[in-house]
C-alpha cells in the first residue's frame, strides 16, 4: 500500500516509520531514513519574550508566504514526544503557557 506525505520541508533528512496493526497485534517497526529534494530553506531565527506570567510572544526571521509550526514543551522529552504547537504565516505569535513553568520553544 502506498502513502504519501506532503508539506515537508526542502533538503531536510526524516525519519519514517510503519508498522501493521492487527487483530493477532502489532508487527515489528520498519525505518526508512529519506532527504527531500529542492533547496532548504534558511533556518528561522527565533525570539521568546515573556509578555507576563502566561503570556511569550514570539517571533523569528525567515521567508515569506511560508506556513511556520511553533512548538513548545516544558522539557526536551515532551518537546521531541508530544509539544503544544500551532502554525501561522506570520512572523510572530504570542502562546499562551502554564504560570510557573520554564518552557523550551522551536519554530
């Protein structure tokens, strides 16, 4: 069965994984690593600034008429496993987080 995957970034390696789920369960993993083609983008330069204690406003540098996904988490574990994001085609963004917490963010 094929699939296909679309709006990934140019020259940027990924990791894909699949596996097969059935009633008898789950088969072992299968990886394949791929580069896409095109011409990678610059990396965006990003800015973090606390408004108050639940309020960071962020902004970067990078391309126009580009989509940017912000993702956050409170440790490099959540931000690798399961981050709050959100995507907008601006330049800035203000997120809205946990009082108390110290946050790590990526655009």
């Amino acid at each position: 069965s094929l699939c296909s995957v679309a709006n990934l970034t140019a020259r940027t390696p990924y990791e894909i994984s699949a596996w097969a789920r059935t009633e008898l369960g789950d088969s072992p993993l299968s990886f394949v690593h791929v580069v896409t083609s095109g011409t990678r983008p610059a990396s965006p330069s990003l800015k973090a600034k606390a408004i108050n204690q639940t309020a960071v406003e962020c902004s970067w540098t990078g391309p126009r008429n580009v989509v940017y996904g912000i993702f956050y988490a409170t440790s490099f574990l959540e931000l690798y496993r399961s981050p709050h994001n959100t995507t907008t085609t601006s330049h800035n963004i203000t997120v809205i987080v946990q009082r108390d917490e110290q946050y790590l963010f990526l655009v």
